[in-house]
C-alpha cells in the first residue's frame, strides 16, 4: 500500500519540531515499514521553501519519498469528495 504524506509532517521534520517531530519521525518510519511513501504537487512546494537550494533530492531520498505528480482528473476527484 502506498502511503501519501502530508505536509505538515515533513514539515516536523525538516524543522525539527520539538513538540511533533518524534512522532512525525515514527509515522514516517511505520508508513514505510508498511509500503512505498509518496507526495504530490502541493506537498512538494510546501516543503521547499523550507529546504537550502538543492536539497531536495536528498531529503526525499533519504525518506524514500517518491514524487507523484496529479492529475486534472484527480482534482476533480478531489473536489467532488469534499463536496460531498
């Protein structure tokens, strides 16, 4: 099973947050532990101002993130299901 992670854990993370990053840390490790972790568009430019210029390919390496960029389609999807 593919895992999507949401910003404001990477965001834990890569600033170390004292109150969250443990346990962002350990969410991060089980959803791997379990299969592949991915992120998509949004997450992708939340994180990067965060990062120093060139960077980011190791932080998601290192996390084993995959980059799964969206679809219109999944836009729609997305919107009819929080319509709903």
């Amino acid at each position: 099973m593919v895992t999507a992670i949401d910003t404001s854990v990477l965001l834990d993370v890569l600033l170390n947050d004292p109150r969250h990053a443990p346990a962002s840390i350990a969410a991060l490790h089980r959803a791997a532990s379990e299969g592949p972790l991915a992120i998509c568009d949004a997450v992708l430019a939340e994180i990067v101002p965060v990062l120093t210029a060139g960077d980011l390919p190791q932080f998601l390496a290192d996390w084993k993130l995959s980059f799964l960029p969206s679809t219109q389609q999944v836009g729609i999807l997305a919107g009819e299901m929080f319509r709903a």
